[in-house]
C-alpha cells in the first residue's frame, strides 16, 4: 500500500474538472486522478497534461454508475488505504433553450447532480484520511433557485437539523412534483439545475455536521462551493471566467492547510463564505 497522498477529481477530462486537475498537479503533493466516463477522453485529457509537464493519473469513473464508484472505491483502499482529496465536479445541465420536457429534465439533471454526487460521497467519504479535504462544486444558482422557493421549502432547505434522509426525500418530491406538472404549485423554482445544486449545497452542509459529530478529531474540512460563470461547454463562450479562473475556488478548499479549521460546512464563491 502506497504511503503517497491522493486527490480525485469526478468529472475532469474537460472544462473546470480539468483545469482543477492541471492546478492539484501542480501544487497538490501527492497522486492526482483525472476521472472521466469514457477511458478514451479521459486518457486523451491526460496525455494534454503530460504534455505540458505535468504527471495526472487516470481512472475511469461515471458517477451515474454505482458499480464505477465502488470501483474507484476499492482501488483507492488496496492502493491508498483511503484518499486526502476528493472533488466532486461531475455535473449537467440542459441548454437554456432545449425543448426536452422539464419533468424529463428534472429527472435526468437531479439523477447525476444530486443523487450521483451524493452516492460517490457514500462511497467514498468514509475513506477520506485526518486531514482530509472534500469539496462539492455547487453553483451560485442554488442560492437563486433557493430564493425562488416557498417559504416552507427555504425553512427546510435552510435547516440545521435537516437529516441527509429528509433531503433525499425533498429531491425526489420535486422530479414527482414536475412529472405531475404541480411543481409550481408545490413551491418550486423553474429551475432543474438550480434545485440540483441546492440539494448538493444543503447535501455539503449535513455531511459536514456529520464529521463534527462523527470524525470531529480527523479535521476533516468539507464545503460545496460556486466556481463562478465559466467559459465551458456547459455555460457557453459567453461566460465571465476561463476554466482556470473557475478553478481557483474549488482549488484553494481543496487544498486548505492542514492547521485551518475552517472554512467547514460553508457555500463558498470566490474564495469568500456566502451566507446560505
């Protein structure tokens, strides 16, 4: 078993996951994976980055899959015995003007941004090291979509009492609500992605509460945070932010030092802690 550190990065043979991984080679000492769906991308997008020097590995990963992320988890204990980093940035999002459904939308967005991201964190938080640092890109639209919600629905999504359970059940409230065409009137946001990413946040913030009550002396740090808007497939060419500029808040979380006992349980855009 390798004595050498591990950082993962879901999602990371192009856009902000790559460029997450171009910086962790640079500054993270230790074993960097590039995770891609498809083997083929993904080793082109490392052969990209040893040829500009620098040395990422590569694991297959697709977060949709469960059997892929025991995969991934059984890897990291025989070789590792654990993991130090883990970056949850695999994500989707439907082009503002597509014409798919937005029951089928809701469904298919809430299944890799929420549900996914959450069974990689299953997996994969019990091996994460003392020291360890998680974090879990979110958007600045979760906040929006949040504001866009009823009364009820921010009091439960703002709660510090609210059970990893009762956020699973609130998630797949709203791909019921959207299919019975009642998500409105249940007091939901338009917004697919915008609820994806409120679960991901809200999702950051139980499972920091649970290392305080759990792991607390492990000082392990976990926080979801916004990379901004970025020039990627996913935002377009319109967008304010290279990918590398997108990548330096996911980047500074992941590699807080080891002395730092904060940011923990935060939503953090541009290095700065945003109230939820």
């Amino acid at each position: 078993m390798s004595n050498v550190q591990v950082a993962v990065v879901t999602g990371s043979n192009k856009g902000i996951g790559l460029a997450i991984v171009r910086a962790l080679c640079k500054e993270f000492p230790g074993d960097v994976y590039l995770t891609s769906r498809d083997p083929g991308r993904g080793q082109a997008a490392v052969t990209q980055l040893q040829q500009e020097g620098l040395r990422p590995l590569f694991h297959q990963l697709d977060i949709d899959d469960l059997q892929s992320i025991r995969a991934l988890r059984d890897f990291l204990k025989e070789k590792y015995g654990g993991l130090n980093v883990l970056v949850n940035n695999a994500g989707i999002a439907f082009k503002v003007h597509d014409t798919t459904p937005f029951a089928v939308q809701a469904e298919v967005t809430l299944k890799t941004n929420f549900f996914a991201t959450r069974n990689v964190c299953t997996e994969l938080l019990p091996l994460v090291k003392p020291y360890g640092r998680v974090v879990n890109v979110s958007s600045m639209v979760s906040i929006s979509a949040l504001k866009g919600c009823s009364q009820e629905l921010q009091q439960k999504f703002r709660s510090d009492t609210i059970t990893e359970d009762e956020l699973v059940q609130l998630m797949a409230k709203f791909v019921e609500d959207t299919k019975k065409g009642v998500h409105d009137k249940e007091g939901w946001p338009n917004t697919a992605y915008g609820v994806s990413k409120i679960g991901v946040t809200v999702l950051s913030r139980i499972q920091a509460r649970l290392l305080n009550e759990q792991r607390r002396g492990d000082h392990i740090l976990l926080n979801a945070c916004c990379p901004g808007w970025v020039r990627t497939d996913m935002a377009g060419p319109k967008a304010t932010k290279s990918p590398e500029e997108g990548a330096e808040t996911p980047v500074y979380l992941a590699l807080l030092p080891s002395s730092a006992d904060a940011p923990h349980g935060q939503f953090v855009s541009d290095k700065t802690v945003k109230p939820w």
